[in-house]
C-alpha cells in the first residue's frame, strides 16, 4: 500500500530497458574490433567519418562515448577526435568465457541531443597456455581390467576462446594406453584415457605418463601432468552411481555450507573393497565453489555465489572404493538469480546553470543498469511529482531530464532534484541520484521603484548641494540584469532649467538641490527621473519626483502707505473737532512671503502724546482715541511698527506726522505740479491721474479751484495752521522705517487723510509748508510700551 501511495505522487516513466532497444530511424549499430592487449591510445575508428558527420562537428557537439557502468575503455582524441583505446583490454577479465566479447556504448552529441548505437568486438589472441589443476594424477586400475575400459582424467583450463582454447590432448608413447579428447555439455574438452592392452601386475605395477593438453593457437601452446598408474590385485567391482548426470538449483544468495545436493555410489564387493569414498575430481578449480562429504557424499556451499559472474557450475565427482577401483558421475548446478543488486544510474551531461524563459532545455542525460537478470534488471524512472522537469527515455538505457516549461528565477533560482530507479524485482530495490540545478538570470525585469510619486520638500534658501531625498527602484533579477543606474529625464516643461536646479546620484538614487531656492520665485516644480539597469538588452522604468518649496520668513514687510515720494513729506491733518474712533490713517503694508510667514499685524510704537491715537493691529488703521481738546499739542509724530508672524519674525516701521487744525472739514490738494511730480516718482500715481484725468478734466479743475480758493482763505487766517511741515522740533528725516530682511532703509512719507470722512481713502498730496509759531510744540515725544497687536488707548 505504501508503494502505491508513493507511485502516485510521483511521475514515473515505467518504460523497461528491453522496452528501450528503439533507435533512430534508419540508424544501425556500428561494431568495432580490437585484438585485446593492445596498448593505450591504439586507433580504433574515424569516428567523424563513420557517423557521416561534418569536420569539427564531434567537438562542436560536445561529443561523448559512453560505456555501460563507469568503465571507459575508449577515448575521443581532443585533436581528430578519432575513436582510440583508453586502456589495455583483457578479453578473460571482462568477458571470461563469453564468445563473442562484445562492449555495448553509445556515443552521445548534443544540440540537439542525438544517440548513436555502437559496439566494441575484443578479439581474443593467443595469450594462455591450457594449465592442469595438478602437476600429477594417481590412478589406480586392476591388473583384470579388460581391455577399451575408458579412465576420465582431470582436465586442463585454457581461458582462451574459440581456435585459440584448448583443442585437444595427447599421451606419451607406450603400448598400454592412449588418450581421447570429449566433448563436454559446457563445451568444453576433456580427457579419457583408454586401455589398449591388458595390464599384468607381475610384469610392470606401475606406469608414469605424460598428458599433455594443446590449443589451437598460432603457434599453438600447450601445458602439460604427470599420470601416475598404479596396477592393483583383483578387485572386480569399481563404485558405480544412482545417476551419470545430476542437475539441481540454488539461489545466488544461499548461505555459506548449505547443503547443495548428496549423492551416492554402491560398490559390489565386500569389506575394504567395498567401501566408498568420495572426491570433487577437480578441486583445485579457481573458480569451485563448493565441497563434497568423502562419506555421505553431501556438496555444500562454500563459497558466495554470484549469479552475474557465473550462471551454472559443471562437477565432475569421483567414487573410489577400498581397492582403488572408481566411478564418476556429473554434476550440473544452475544458479537463480535474486533481486540482490540496485539499479545504476551513470549520468553522461549535466546542464548547469541553465537559462530561464526557454521551453524543453536538455538538463541531463544519464542511462540506468541494474546488473541482475529478467524482471530484476528491468528498472523504471521516476522523479517528484511537484518539479517542473519531465523524464523521457531515449535510446537502449538513456533517459533525458528537460524543463518542463520555462523556468523563471525570480520564482525559484535552484532545484534539488532526486532522480529515482527503481526495479521491478521482488523485493524492489531503488537507487536515488541527487542533482542541484541553478537557474541562470535573463534580464526580464526592469526595476521598480518603490513609489510612482515622491512628494519631497524644501524650504527656502537652502544651501546649494543639499540633499533634498532619494528615489530608490529594485530589479528583480540578479548580477550585472540588478544593478540599477538613475538619471534625470527631460521635463515636460522646457521652460525649466532642471539641469540648475537638482542633480542624481546616478548609483544610490540621492536628489541634491544645486542652488538655492526661492519661493518667491519657485513654489513647487516636478520632473521625472529614470532607473535603468545594466543588463543587455537594458530596461528600464521612471517615477515622478514632486518638489515642494517651503517659504522661509525671508521677507520683512514692504509699506505700501505711506509712500515714499522723494519729496517732502505730508502730513496728516486732523480736525480738533475730532471724536474718538475718528480715521486720521490706514497703513498698507504687504509681505512677500506666504502663509504665516505672510500675517501682518500692526503696533503703535512710539506717540509724541500716549493715549491720544491708536492702530488697529489687523487693517493698520490709525484712529483718536478719545476726543480731541484745545490743550492737545498741534504736531503730533507717531511710529507705527509692521511685523509678520514668521519664525523669527521681520518687521518694518512708518513715520506718520499728524496735525491738529481748527476748522478742518476737507483735505488740502497738493498743487498739480507736485502732483505731476509724485506721478512721475510713482507708477501707481501716475495710474491714479491718468484715470482721474480720463473720467472728467472738468471735475479735475473744479478740483483744482476748489482747493486754490482754500489755501487763499488759509493764508489770510490768523492762526497760520496749514498743510506743512514746520521746521524746528521734527528733524530733517521724518520717518524712519528699519527692519530685517530685505526692508533696510529709511523712509519719509507725507499723508494727508480727508478730514472728517471717517473713511479710509486717501490721496498723494504735496508738501504744503505753513508758517506755524514755535510755542506749544515742544512735548517731547514718548514711548508706548503698552501698545500690543490690536487696538490700544494708553
């Protein structure tokens, strides 16, 4: 059950051996011939010639010869790849008896895989003499005995085959006896000698002969014993046996001294005469296995019996009574043949590493022999069900292992394979042969980066080579296929100099900023970057790399208002009629930054009068406090602080001159000539006039006389208030506007806000200079150090 169970998991190939004799169509097996003993490199064929191949293609074909079992008795020369000896060949050794001695191999080519079927014939020379068991043999004959009674002598061994062994046999001269030569059921020749003339003790008890035993060789050898004939009194009854021929059976695997067979012989005669001993007639046999009971006759095993070294056994055993009379009789053992060897696997070409992505790659081939007999021998092929490798037999014993489709190495890069032979004696006996086969890489991936889409970001003014992140791509593969290169791609956008701004490292996928960034002027750019590997043919693969600039609080806020016109400045004229909350100015301030970089809140910094003006720290509007009063000073100086919510944060600040006027209802107008003259300092006034001017030149100098009658009505008043800048306490630079960042210098404005409007519209005036007496101007002006970023009253 557990047999069946493990042939189903399996994929086998149950083609037997005597199954596999099919060849090539049209193909015949090639015989070649050698004399053995012939020295090592003797040639043996043109190999190139007899396959009808091209020059050059054994060697392209990685030709092979392939001989059953380890053994290589040929070799191909590495230069003519002609077939040569490898070694001296003993034709007794490898074939013993066997006639013809034939060495079946195949030689082996490759891309594509082809058998051819071929032989080696070791033809036997003359290189053994016939050699006796004994140099003498004692044999004993009555003086009675009639004469043609046939004596069987021991006879001689020559391991020579065909003409070469023993032929024949021959006796010295004498007028008693001569020798025949029989023929025995193994074929081979032994001796009997033959009375020709009665014996008389009296005259002669003893004889000495000479048996000499001669081969068929060229010249012929020969070997020679020694027969010692001793002539006995009368005893006229020699032992006679049940039987001439005995034949039994063992198994190869018996064990040492089991009992073979007995056998039996009677003699007729009485007392010593009658009594038999028994002897194997040839001990001295290298190759007897077995011993005989000199009284019970029983043969028993002696030594292991191998049935693929000798399939029967041949016994001639002699029965000799008292009186030296005796019989013979044959014995004839046949050994069985056990399930006692496991198969052989020879592997010829292994294939390793081999490709992926290519179908039905040849992996190995091998051949399998199993050196028992019948069912024993045949074998079947097998190897794990869960591979991607099929088994397929070729010629005689061959099998072929191929892939069984394509192989992928990013899935599995080595394969422990165990090829199984099993065969189908009883009990079976498998032999198993391990390979390892590696996968070799194709460059079929291309590399694969982590993400599509990196985000990356940098703040503002960074260094120039910084390094702002990396991208990173993996490639499947392995070796010089995995190794991956980075670049940068052209941008879409041919407007950006991307080349300026980053730069890769081409091994590790590092991104540097060249130059310092600016948000101002770059807030976010995206490019593509692309990681090839270094196989052949190279692939590759891209992702795109988003660059993000983070605003740095680098820019100080920029007053818009009030302007500086490179002028003298304007005051703010204020009615002393003024309630609180009244508008005096709103100052406009932006920042370049962005963000919270970019929050602009506004303080009151320093007041001639503390707690008589205040600035709404959101909008920057410059508001009364509280009413004014006839004991308030008429000039008043105010420096408003501008600061941003950055980390550290920058600030600007801004001068503002205020005066107290009685009876102020509207603003004064600058003359148009100064008017033309801050157009000209300022784009955005020239933009003011030009549109005033194209509403309606009416309305301009209706304007213009409206303001003309004012500042006459104005000179003729005694108080001498106006729309100017006395000299005396202020200083010659009215403003100062200092800060970090980029807002480093000084700055001088002239406001002047449409009185009691309550609005926040304002106008460009010109410098208007009264004459004001110097009495009640001199508070000094004084910090305000509770004034925070919102709207204080101190």
């Amino acid at each position: 059950m557990a047999q069946t169970k493990v042939h189903r998991k399996k994929r086998q190939v149950a083609i037997f051996i005597i199954w596999m004799l099919l060849w090539e169509a049209g193909s015949e097996s090639i015989q070649y011939s050698v004399l053995e003993e012939s020295e090592t490199g003797t040639f043996v064929a043109n190999l190139t010639k007899d396959l009808g191949l091209r020059r050059g293609e054994l060697a392209a074909r990685g030709a092979q010869v392939v001989f059953k079992g380890n053994r290589q008795y040929l070799q191909l020369d590495p230069k003519t790849y002609d077939l040569r000896l490898n070694e001296k060949l003993d034709r007794e050794e490898l074939c013993g008896s066997t006639e013809p001695c034939v060495l079946p191999f195949q030689v082996l080519l490759e891309n594509p895989l082809q058998f051819f079927q071929a032989a080696l014939r070791v033809t036997d020379i003359n290189d053994h003499a016939p050699e006796f068991p004994a140099r003498e043999m004692l044999l004993k004959i009555s003086e009675i005995t009639a004469p043609g009674k046939l004596f069987p002598l021991k006879m001689a061994q020559d391991l020579d085959v065909g003409s070469n062994s023993l032929q024949s046999y021959m006796i010295s001269s004498n007028p008693h006896f001569h020798v025949l030569t029989r023929n025995r059921s193994d074929g081979r020749k032994f001796p009997e000698l033959v009375l020709d003339k009665a014996l008389d003790r009296e005259e002669q008890p003893e004889f000495r002969l000479t048996l000499t035993a001669l081969d068929g060789g060229s010249p012929p050898q020969s070997g020679t014993t020694e027969i010692q004939i001793l002539v006995l009194d009368i005893n006229d009854n020699a032992p006679e046996f049940a039987q001439e021929l005995y034949e039994t059976q063992i198994p190869e695997n018996n064990s040492l001294g089991s009992l073979i067979i007995t056998v039996s012989a009677r003699d007729l005669d009485a007392g010593s005469f009658g009594e038999v001993s028994y002897a194997l007639f040839q001990v001295d046999d290298i190759n007897q296995p077995f011993e005989i009971n000199a009284i019970t006759g029983e043969i028993r095993l002696r030594k292991t019996l191998d049935f693929e070294e000798f399939q029967s056994y041949h016994l001639d055993i002699e029965a000799t009574d008292g009186g030296g009379l005796s019989g013979k009789c044959s014995l004839v053992i046949k050994v069985l043949d056990v399930n006692d060897n496991p198969p052989q696997l020879t592997m010829s070409s292994l294939l390793s590493p081999i490709p992926e992505n290519l179908p039905e790659i040849i992996v190995a081939v091998f051949s399998v022999s199993d050196a028992d007999s019948g069912q024993n021998q045949q074998v079947i092929c097998s190897i794990d069900d869960n591979m991607p490798f099929l088994l397929r037999p070729s010629v005689e014993n061959f099998y072929t292992l191929v892939t069984e489709g394509a192989l992928d190495r990013e899935s599995q890069a080595e394969y422990n394979i165990t090829i199984t032979v099993t065969d189908l004696g009883t009990p079976r006996l498998k032999t198993q042969h391990n390979l390892t086969v590696t996968v070799s890489d194709v460059n079929d991936n291309a590399p694969a980066f982590s993400q599509t889409t990196y985000t990356l970001r940098v703040r503002e003014n960074n260094s120039p080579a910084l390094h702002i992140g990396s991208v990173s791509a993996t490639d499947r593969d392995s070796g010089a296929n995995a190794q991956v290169t980075y670049s940068l791609l052209p941008p879409h956008d041919p407007q950006l100099p991307l080349g300026s701004l980053v730069s890769i490292n081409a091994d590790n996928g590092q991104l540097f900023a060249l130059r310092s960034l600016d948000f101002e002027a770059l807030q976010a750019f995206e490019f593509r970057v692309g990681a090839a590997d270094r196989g052949s043919p190279a692939l590759s693969s891209q992702a795109l790399v988003r660059v993000l600039v983070a605003d740095a609080n680098d820019n100080a806020p920029f007053v818009l208002y009030p302007l500086q016109n490179g002028s003298a400045p304007c005051t703010e004229l204020v009615p002393r009629a003024a309630e609180a909350g009244y508008l005096v100015a709103k100052v406009v301030a932006v920042d370049g930054d962005s963000g919270q970089n970019a929050w602009l809140s506004y303080q009151l910094l320093k007041a001639t009068e503390p707690g008589l003006f205040g600035v709404w720290a959101h909008n920057g509007e410059v508001r009364t406090a509280r009413p004014l009063s006839e004991r308030d000073a008429v000039k008043h100086r105010l420096l408003v602080l501008v600061r941003d919510h950055g980390e550290p944060p920058l600030s600007a600040s801004v001068t503002l001159h205020v005066l107290l006027v009685d009876g102020f209802s509207q603003p004064y107008l600058p003359l148009p000539d100064a008017a033309a003259a801050e157009a000209r300092a300022d784009p955005l006034t020239v933009y003011l006039v030009v549109a005033l001017a194209s509403v309606s030149s009416l309305f301009l100098f209706s304007v213009l006389v409206f303001v003309a009658v004012r500042l006459c009505r104005r000179r003729r008043a005694a108080s001498g208030g106006g729309c100017s800048v006395p000299e005396g306490p202020f200083p010659g630079h009215l403003v100062d506007v200092s800060g970090a960042g980029t807002l480093s210098h000084s700055y001088q404005y002239e406001v002047c806000l449409t009185g009691g409007s309550g609005t926040g519209d304002f106008k460009f005036l010109k410098p208007i200079i009264p004459n004001f007496p110097p009495q009640g101007t001199g508070k000094e002006m004084v910090e305000n150090p509770t004034v925070r970023d919102s709207f204080l009253f101190s």
